[in-house]
C-alpha cells in the first residue's frame, strides 16, 4: 500500500512533541515532577522559535560553526527534527498488530513499545498496547492503575473477561489505550497450561474486541502492540499467536546477538505449528553508544544479516528515556526535546511508512 493509496492525515503532535528546534528552550513549569520541563510550555518555545526564525531573521544553525563535535551534533540533530514537521503518515489498511519480544531482558523492549506506541498515537493514529509481563513496566510508563485490585490482562487470558471491560486511557496522550498487567501474570503461565486452546486466548480476545468496537461505532485501532515479558514461555507464545509483525529491539552489545538466534528459532516453530502469518517485520537498534567500537560492529553485523527489517533510526543511550517512567511517562511527554524522543519519533514514522 503506497502513501497515495492509503487515507493520510498530518501530524502536528510531532511539532508538539519536539520537532524542529525544540532545543532552544522548554518551559519551566513541571508536568508531574519538579526536575523536567513541561511539554505544553515546550510546545509554545518551539512556535516562538519557529516564527522568529521565519521572519526575516538569519537562521543560527546556518551560521553555526561547525568545527566542533556539539556543533556539529546539534546542527544534525536539528535538521532531522526538522524533517519530522508536517510529516504525513499512511494509515494502515487494517490494524496492525505487533509482539515486541526479545528473550534477552534490559534491551528495550517495553522502552520502545511504549514510546512507539505514543508516538503514532500523538499523530492521530489508534493505539490499544497490552502488557502481558508480570512487571507491568508498560503500564506504568503510560499511567495506567495497575494494582492488584485491578481487572488486567490475566483476566482476559484466564477468566475470559472482555478486553473491552479492562482497557484504559493514557492520561497524557489521546488515542492510546492500554490493557495493563498486574502481578497476577506471575502465575498465569501455569494455570494457562490446563486451559483450551491456551495458544489462541489473547489472539481470540483480540478479534472479539475488534467486533466490539465497530459494534459500538467506534474507530477501528490502527496499530496494536504487546509488550512481552523476557521469556519465551506461554504468555510470549499467546503474543506471537495473536500478532502478524514481530518488532525485535537489539541492544547493541554483544550478548544481544547471541540471544537473536534462539529467538528466530522460536518464532519459526510458531510459523511452522500455530501462526503462519507471522513475521519479522522490525528490528530496532537500542541503547547505542556512537564512542564506542562495539556499538557500531554490533550495529553494522545486525545490518548485514537483516538489510530489510532494520530500522534507519537507531535509539541511543539516554538519561532522559530512563527518568521517564518514573513519572509515569514516555518520554515522548516528559522530554520531547531529548535526543531519545526524537529517534523514537523516526522509529515511528519508519514504521508507518513500510
């Protein structure tokens, strides 16, 4: 499906959420925490900044000297914040459905699910993620309750709850949704070993909630993502049984390597037995540190392998993308200025336009 094909919508969030010279400035008021900038603050710097530098006045990144390594970074990072403004994303004929899964834990896979997610939500985009890891870390990046009081994910899978009824909206972002995990998960891969069909519970809860929603007249989700726990048991295998696309992020180290060929194997012996359909549409380099000599071998060996299903846009280290959840945040809204929020956007956009 091209771009012309498909129903296109514009993105301002992506100028809200810091687009072209957001490092200029961002406001001082806090969101939810007194140690980061307020994105709504933000938003009206980089309009300020916008107008000023359209009206007449010399541009200071085309006079910037260049002969040192920050000026050099910043006027790069500028010019692909740049790109992003105004950018058109396709909407995708049908949902997408994504299992963001790497075995090996610590390489990203909640970070990236989230933010991703946010991403295309703040275009306009529907979003539904579901957390299936007993940790519930995606529930807690995007400030959804979830308590052991809680209706989750694992009354879903194993008392057959509606996925309507557990479904929540994240406070700071419209159009994304979450179905939270609680610490009930821990036990759920046992008791979904005795259960019927066990492999197809989440792809099924999934259809009949698609139903439910055109049933009520609401919009059709554009994209879905699941975010896996860092295991290969039956709550991941329900993962890939449910999704069409699998988005692995590598962290660009060399254990990340090692552990990429037990999960192909995995994922090939669910095409073989239970979902034909399946995929390694993405993978998304995490976590990488341009001084470094390994970063870059890690990188380029991932490339050689998977030419197709790599990403342009590549993740770097990042305090902010860490302090994020701590305010039960992305950083897509708790620092749309920082380096990590912008590579997510790329990461976003890429993803819409394949």
């Amino acid at each position: 499906m091209t771009s012309s094909e498909a129903h296109t919508q514009r993105i301002p969030p992506f100028v809200s959420l810091g687009s072209a010279r957001s490092f200029a400035g961002m406001g001082s008021a806090p969101l939810r925490g007194d140690n980061h900038p307020n994105p709504v603050a933000g938003a009206a710097s980089f309009a300020s900044v916008s107008r000023e530098t359209s009206v007449g006045k010399t541009n200071v990144i085309d006079t910037m000297d260049d002969s040192s390594p920050i000026a050099r970074e910043l006027a790069h990072e500028t010019k692909r914040r740049e790109r992003l403004v105004g950018r058109e994303l396709p909407k995708p004929d049908k949902t997408r459905v994504f299992t963001v899964s790497n075995q090996k834990g610590g390489v990203g896979k909640t970070t990236t699910t989230v933010n991703i997610a946010a991403a295309l939500a703040a275009a306009g985009l529907n979003v539904l993620v579901i957390d299936i890891d007993p940790q519930g870390n995606a529930s807690t990046a995007l400030g959804v309750e979830h308590h052991a009081d809680v209706d989750s994910i694992y009354d879903v899978l194993i008392n057959d709850f509606p996925l309507a009824d557990v479904v929540a909206p994240c406070p700071d972002i419209g159009n994304l949704i979450c179905a939270p995990a609680t610490i009930h998960l821990a036990g759920a891969e046992i008791e979904l070993v005795s259960l019927v069909a066990r492999e197809q519970r989440l792809r099924r809860a999934i259809d009949v909630y698609a139903k439910t929603r055109a049933k009520n007249g609401e919009e059709r989700l554009d994209y879905i993502f699941i975010d896996c726990p860092p295991s290969l048991g039956l709550l991941t295998v329900n993962a890939f049984c449910a999704a069409g696309e699998v988005l692995i992020p590598i962290q660009c180290e060399y254990y990340a390597l090692e552990g990429l060929s037990q999960l192909l194997k995995n994922i090939e012996m669910i095409q073989k037995h239970l979902n034909a359909d399946l995929v390694v549409s993405t993978i998304l380099l995490t976590m990488y540190d341009g001084r470094t000599n390994l970063a870059a071998q890690v990188a380029a060996e991932v490339r050689q392998h998977f030419p197709d299903q790599v990403l342009g846009a590549v993740v770097p280290r990042s305090v902010r993308i860490s302090e994020a959840p701590s305010y039960q945040q992305t950083v897509m809204t708790y620092d749309p200025s920082s380096s990590g929020a912008l590579s997510y956007l790329e990461a976003a956009a890429e993803i819409a336009e394949r």
